[in-house]
C-alpha cells in the first residue's frame, strides 16, 4: 500500500512539473527584449482639441514634430 501511494504522489508532482514547460512551448519562453518594428515615416495626428501635428520618424528612430502649418514642435 505505501508503495502504491509513494508512486501515486510522484506521478502526480511528475505531471504538476510539465505544465510548465508545455506553456514555454506554447507561448515561447520570456523575452526582455523589445520589438524593433519599422516604424519610419510621417503620421497625422488629430488631437481632442481638433489640433493637427504631423510627425515624422526617421529609420534611425529620431523624429520631428510639427504644426499643420509646418512649424516645429518640441
């Protein structure tokens, strides 16, 4: 009889322990990186005031803001 309840708990903790491993697997495992889409180019942006700002991002990831009337913005 122990011996039966002895295998019983370690096939048990056995299968707690896959659980973990089959979601790394699913879902891939953590990552602290960031992604690194391509994001360049010029977007409109209509604020809840109705104000217009057009911004602009370069491929190096550095941007210019500025008025609809092409003045710039900090």
């Amino acid at each position: 009889m122990r011996t039966a309840l002895a295998i019983t708990t370690i096939i048990a903790l056995a299968g707690c322990s896959q659980q973990d491993t089959l979601a790394e697997i699913a879902f891939g495992a953590p990552s602290n990186e960031t992604a690194q889409d391509d994001v360049a180019g010029t977007y409109k942006i209509v604020l809840a005031d109705g104000s217009v700002m057009i911004e602009t991002i370069g491929a190096d990831g550095t941007y210019i803001d500025t008025t609809e009337g092409g003045a710039e913005t900090e």
